[in-house]
C-alpha cells in the first residue's frame, strides 16, 4: 500500500492540455467538414451546368463578359469545386509540394492556432513570444510559397482551374438560368463571403 503512494504523479495543468488542444482540433475538422457538406449541397446540378445544348459562341467580349458574370453568381459552388479539384489534382501530382503544404499548415496549426498563449514556444533552451512565432511562421510562408517551387504549382493550378470556368462561363448561354433565386441563396451558401451576384 505505501508503494502505491511513491509512484510519480505527473502535473495536472500539463496533462489537461493535449485533450484541450485534440478537442479543439476534432472541432474545428468537423466544423469544416460540415461547411463544406453544406455548401456543396447549396451547388446546382452537374448535369445542368455540363448541359451542351446551352453553349455559344459570344458575339462580343463584353456578351462574354456578361454571360461570365450571370454564369457564376447561379454556379459559383460548382465553379470553386471545379478550382479546387484542380488545386487538389496538382498537389496529388507533386507530392513534394504537398507534403510542403501540408507541413506548413500543420506548424500553423500546432504552434500558433491550437498553442495556449500562456505557454511560450521553447526550442533549444529559448522562448519565443507570440510575435517572434507568428513571425517566423510568416517569414516561412512567404519562403514556401514564393521562392519554392510549391507557389509556382499552386498558381498554375489556380489558373488553369480559372480558365475553365472562365470558358465554361463565356460560352454558356444563362438565358435559362433562374438567377432572382441567387439574390437569397448568394448569401447563406459557401463561401458566401466572397460575396457578389450579377
């Protein structure tokens, strides 16, 4: 029975932190996750944005211009599920580049987002403040993404993933559309921060 009192009780502060930090985490994925099953549910049917009998040539750049507008307030979740399907099947073709991203997200994640701010970041016997940490982290990013190759495969992604629908939204005809019902839907669906109908 005395032996039983010998045996090492760790701090109870430092045991109370990582299911904090796993908590918030498992809330913040499953947040996100829920996000975006919404948002994606708020999207128009493959089938009618895919449709061929709605596609012309514009007569004029400013027609184009315009169709591209009209087109993207009614299929803004399918144009940024087709930008980011892009994105996703650049990184999945490097996989250096994502690892790169993902290894970037993860100290964002763990050393700034999830770390108390009463804990102070120790590597090597020093401590570094919340501003020292945020920028390093900052410094970081800018390295990544602009003087790695890893800034030149996202952006290329972006674009090629723009330039589909900026061609998909020039050559179909929204004559069809029922664009009043985007005044209500532009701002409850996802991303709807990025905001503006036709």
């Amino acid at each position: 029975m005395a032996s039983a009192a010998t045996l090492p009780i760790t701090n109870p502060s430092s045991e109370s932190q990582p299911p904090i930090a796993t908590s918030a985490f498992r809330n913040l994925v499953v947040r996100l996750t829920e996000t975006v099953r919404h948002g994606l549910s708020q999207g128009r049917p493959w089938a009618e944005l895919l449709d061929r009998s709605a596609f012309s040539r514009p007569d004029s750049l400013t027609e184009a211009a315009s169709r591209i507008r009209k087109n993207f307030s009614y299929f803004r979740i399918n144009y940024f599920s087709v930008i980011a399907l892009s994105l996703g099947l650049s990184l999945i073709s490097h996989p250096s580049a994502l690892l790169v991203l993902l290894a970037l997200l993860a100290a964002w994640i763990f050393l700034y987002v999830f770390r108390s701010p009463e804990q102070p970041l120790v590597i090597a016997g020093r401590a570094f403040s919340d501003r020292e940490t945020l920028g390093v982290l900052v410094l970081s990013t800018i390295v990544v993404v602009f003087l790695t190759s890893v800034g030149s495969i996202v952006i290329s992604a972006l674009l090629v993933g723009l330039a589909v629908v900026g061609t998909h939204g020039g050559f179909r005809v929204p004559e069809d559309l029922f664009l009043d019902d985007q005044d209500t839907a532009a701002n409850t669906g996802f991303l709807s921060f990025l905001g503006g109908g036709a």
